[in-house]
C-alpha cells in the first residue's frame, strides 16, 4: 500500500482495513460494478419515507428523504448523480431502519425529482448547502443527525465541511467513502484506460441533468451563449464550461483547487472514518492523504482492494456479503 499505510501522525491515523474482497471478485472495476449490476435494490415503498424541503436562504431549496422510524438520526449524501436509487444508497438507508436508526437521505441541490431554481447547481464543495441543511436540522423536534455518510463526492463535500472551522453542529461521528480527496488528480485518472467508462457515463449523467434543468428556462447569463453539450465529453471540460461558471468559480482549475476536500483533513475534529481503497478508479493512489494531513480523530482505513463503493466480500457470487455496508453499521454502533 505504500508507505503511508501504517504511520500515525501527531492527531489522526492511518490503518490498514480488514476488508479481504470476495475471491471472485479480485479486480478493482468488478468491485467498482459489482453492486450497481448485479444487487438487488430493495423496494423504496417499504421504506415509509417522506419527503421533507428545506427552503435554503438564497431562494433555493433541498428535498430530503426521511424515514418514519425512531431512533438516532443519520444523515446520507450520495455521490456524483447519484440518488436513492444508487446501488449503496437505498441498501443503507434500510438497513439503517432496520438497524434503529432514522436515516436522512439528502438529495443535492438540483439532484432530486424537481430541478432547483436557480442557475447554480450541485458540486464537490458546496459545502454551505450542507451546513444549512445541518442549521435547519439542529431544530428538528425528532433530533438532529447524530453521524453523516457521505459517498464519493459526497464524502469529499462531508469532510470539506468538516475541516472549514465553522461550528459542527451535534454530529457525534463522520464516516466518508471513497474520496476523491484531490479532484484534478480524479479528473486525470478518469481520463484513462478502463475508467473512462466511469467518465462517459458520468458526463453523459451530468448533461442530461443540466438539459433536464433547461426544459422551459432562459439560457444562464452566466454561461457562453455558443456553448454545445454535445461537445464536451470530458469532466474537464464540463466543469470549466459549467459547473465553474454557474457556481461562482473562476475556471476549472479554480474550483478543483477550492473544492478538493485534501487541504481540510488537518482540520477535522469531529470523530471521522475515512474507508478508502488503494485500487480505488477514480484516483491515484498519490492523491491520498499521510497520517501527518489527518485532524484529531480522523481515521483513514486503507484497504489494497475494494475499487470505488466496492468492497463486495462472500464466498460465493450468490452469497455475496456487502463488508462496506456492514463496517458502516459497525462504526454507527461502537462508539
């Protein structure tokens, strides 16, 4: 795993994961695909959720998806297009019923059913959206979320948050999966070989979501009035022509720079685990963070294998055992 596998820095640390993969299931892209190709998702109408909307200051607003369980609150933030319907998402939200918690499944500003309002869109670092929901949540008569997952760029924007300095509010416990901790690094490893499939798919993600937003609107001010979707078919492309304009950046490289969660881990308080592989598609293994980078509390378990939201052990393909759902309950329920 490299060097920094095992070393302790004077706050956080970084430890080897007991997570061994599945025997049929080595590579890093068949644990990377595993769950969206072949798990099961369970039905979301036996899950009794309801919708709540949080009107945001700026005239905007988020939708949550609320369990109607008792129990400790946690709150979930998916990763890039992702939603309730992702492979990890619905899975962990009922076992979180199950399990005696109230899950809290945040869709990202524009990423639920409805399009939001306004020009500005979801990102990696929106992490002011993220501390609003946390703001109106603080008030909730059922509790405020106790722990927060987040997957992927959600872990990115959960431990960015973490790190900024502002004041956390009740969260006892973080726990971020599969971070991208340096995003320019994450757009280059998506430019090659077999995970330009991930880049394809994700790209063509994006823009039919920003089309979808379009439906019946004015072209934003903000963006070039010659611009052609079909055209860009890169993350780097994509993020400089929209997601940096809509969201108040100056270019790509500005907004990758600001919004790369690596630069926040020192800051980190709040009792966090980070579960990342080695092997992980969608970054370098030099992008990930030494002990010495880690806050007070952070936890970074370092696994050679479990591609991205991977980590698929079992001994058999029709016995597969879900180890990340699994080490997530054990972290929520061992203090």
């Amino acid at each position: 795993m490299g060097s920094n596998e095992t070393r302790r820095g004077p706050f956080g640390q970084i430890l080897p994961s007991g997570f061994r993969p599945a025997w049929w299931l080595l590579g890093a892209h068949a644990q990377t695909l595993w769950g969206s190709l072949a798990r099961r998702a369970p039905a979301l109408e036996d899950l009794r959720l309801r919708r709540r909307r949080i009107e945001l200051a700026d005239g905007d607003f988020i939708d949550l998806a609320v369990a109607d369980t008792d129990g400790p609150a946690v709150l979930i933030i998916h990763g890039l297009e992702g939603g309730l319907r992702s492979h990890y998402a619905g899975a962990l939200v009922a076992r979180l019923a199950r399990e005696g918690f109230r899950p809290v499944f945040m869709h990202l500003r524009g990423a639920g059913d409805e399009p939001n309002r306004l020009d500005r869109s979801y990102h990696s670092g929106a992490s002011d959206d993220l501390a609003e929901v946390l703001a109106v949540l603080a008030d909730d008569p059922d509790g405020a979320p106790q722990a927060a997952i987040g997957f992927s760029l959600g872990g990115n924007l959960l431990l960015k948050y973490l790190g900024e300095g502002r004041q956390v509010i009740h969260m006892q416990r973080a726990i971020a999966v599969s971070v991208p901790f340096v995003l320019r690094d994450a757009m280059l490893r998506l430019d090659l070989g077999f995970s330009r499939i991930y880049r394809r798919h994700l790209v063509q993600q994006l823009k039919r979501s920003f089309r979808r937003k379009l439906e019946g609107r004015r072209w934003p001010a903000t963006l070039a009035p010659d611009l052609d979707l079909d055209a860009i078919h890169d993350f780097n492309t994509f993020d400089d022509r929209i997601t940096a304009p809509l969201n108040g950046f100056d270019g790509v490289f500005d907004y990758y720079q600001r919004a790369s969660c690596r630069q926040y881990l020192q800051h980190i308080h709040t009792p966090t685990l980070i579960i990342q592989a080695v092997d992980d598609p969608f970054l370098f293994p030099a992008s990930l963070p030494f002990a010495h980078e880690l806050g007070p509390g952070v936890t970074l378990e370092l696994s050679r294998r479990g591609g991205h939201v991977g980590f698929v052990a079992g001994p058999w393909p029709w016995r597969p055992c879900y180890w990340l759902e699994e080490r997530i309950m054990h972290a929520l329920q061992n203090r």
